[in-house]
C-alpha cells in the first residue's frame, strides 16, 4: 500500500527560530509583558514616526480592520460626558486587544512588528477605562492609517 506523502511537513522547530514553512515559533522564549502607556499629547507625531519605520509591514486592509474595532466605541463615547468609558465600550476595547493578539499569531513578521513597532497594545491598555485616553487613542489610529497611506503602504 502506497502513502500519499503530499501533506507531509517536518516538525516544527521547537527553538524559537522560522522553520522551512516560514512559522516562527516561541516556546522557548519569555512571553512579552505589555505594559500599559498613556498616549502622548503629540500623538500625530508618534505616529508619523512609527509609520516611518513600519509602513511597509502591513497591509491597508490589516490596518483599516484594526481601526474599525475601535470606530463604534469612539461613536458611542465622543457622544458622552462621563469620564469613564461604558461598560459596552470596555468589552469592546478587551475585544481589540485579543483581535489584535491573534493576527500577531497568524501574521508575526508583518503584523506583529506594525504592533510592537506602533506599541498599539501598551497604549490601548493605557486607556484604563478613561473616556478622554479612548477618544485620543481612535484618532492615533486614524493618524496611523493616514500615515500609512501617505507613505505609500502595501494595498491587500
């Protein structure tokens, strides 16, 4: 009886290092600590210069897709007086970060150097519930995709 080698893959480099496939693979490294920064005042500057370094990385569709799962609640809050953010809006935001999370997973080369490069998980976890720091964090993501834009990123 004759084998169909044709799915066949080696196992997987277990060093940390991309296997022949192209997986990057960690089970050997420390995990990352993200730690929460409160977006700066020049939040436009910021990322005009993290698109300087990491236009390239990542598509306008990634991109535009991120900005979306923050487009609602930004609708929802810049309507509100409260300092705080709702408690919808605050599942919304956890919602991101793990979306953000798992295309880091699929995609490390490309959308995980625009994450790292953006530091877009320290500073959503900045927000800490505060209307205000949700607000300036939707416009550095439209900063983002306009940079990108302007630069020339990659379309798909």
């Amino acid at each position: 009886m004759a084998y169909n080698n044709g799915g066949y893959r080696e196992p997987r480099n277990q060093g940390g290092q991309r296997d022949s496939y192209g997986y990057n693979h960690y089970q050997n490294a420390a995990p990352r600590v993200i730690t929460p920064k409160d977006l700066p005042e020049n939040f436009v500057d910021v990322a005009e210069k993290h698109m300087n370094n990491c236009y390239r990385s990542i598509t306008t569709s990634k991109i535009r897709n991120m900005l979306s799962l923050v487009i609602d609640c930004y609708q929802a809050e810049s309507r509100r007086t409260d300092e705080k953010i709702t408690p919808e809006s605050a599942d919304a935001l956890t919602n991101m970060r793990i979306r953000v999370v798992y295309e880091m997973g699929r995609d490390d080369r490309n959308v995980g150097q625009f994450v790292r490069e953006t530091e877009l998980l320290e500073y959503l976890a900045g927000i800490r519930g505060d209307r205000k720091a949700l607000i300036r964090f939707y416009h550095y993501m439209e900063a983002l995709v306009a940079y990108h834009k302007y630069m020339g990123g990659r379309e798909g």
